[in-house]
C-alpha cells in the first residue's frame, strides 16, 4: 500500500509541537504526534506501533490532514447537553487546585 505523505509547513511543525507537548486530550496528543512522524517519513506500521493506534487510524489522521490541515488535530464539537457548570465556575474550580 502507498504511503500518504504528510509535508508540514514551518509554522504547522511548531503548532503541531505545542499541541502534543500541551494539549489537554490525549486524543490531540496522539494526532499531533502522528503528524510530526508522519512528516519526519516514519511508516505508518511503525507509527501505530509507538502511538498504539492502529495503521488504519494513522492512514486516517493523514487523510484528514490532508483534507482540513490544522482543523483536523483537535476533537469536532459533539452534540449533547451542555455542562451544567459554565466557564466562570470552571475557572475557579482551576484556581483552588
């Protein structure tokens, strides 16, 4: 199988490495990381292997990313209720930790 390539442009590299070294999901993490591996011209098998993704869900960051670039790292809004709790109360939870 054909390898999508992934080219990242200078300013791309280095959102893509705050994202995977700040990122609160795991999920963005993941996805950053893959991409920068991708770039560097790691095979997708090896990629799954050290990120535990499958070599199909690598195929498919790649393909997204070559379809929505830096919109296709993080998570889409999901329907469903809305928190209860709003930003100023999160915040404060954020402060007494």
């Amino acid at each position: 199988m054909r390898q999508l390539t992934v080219r990242l442009k200078s300013w791309e590299s280095r959102k893509l490495r705050q994202l995977r070294d700040h990122a609160t999901s795991a999920r963005v993490v993941r996805r950053a990381a893959c991409l920068l591996r991708s770039a560097a011209g790691e095979r997708a098998k090896d990629i799954a292997r050290v990120l535990g993704l499958s070599a199909d869900a690598v195929t498919d960051i790649r393909r997204r990313w070559r379809r929505r670039r830096m919109r296709s790292v993080r998570d889409r809004a999901r329907s469903g209720r809305p928190p209860r709790a709003g930003a100023a109360y999160l915040r404060e939870i954020g402060r007494a930790h």
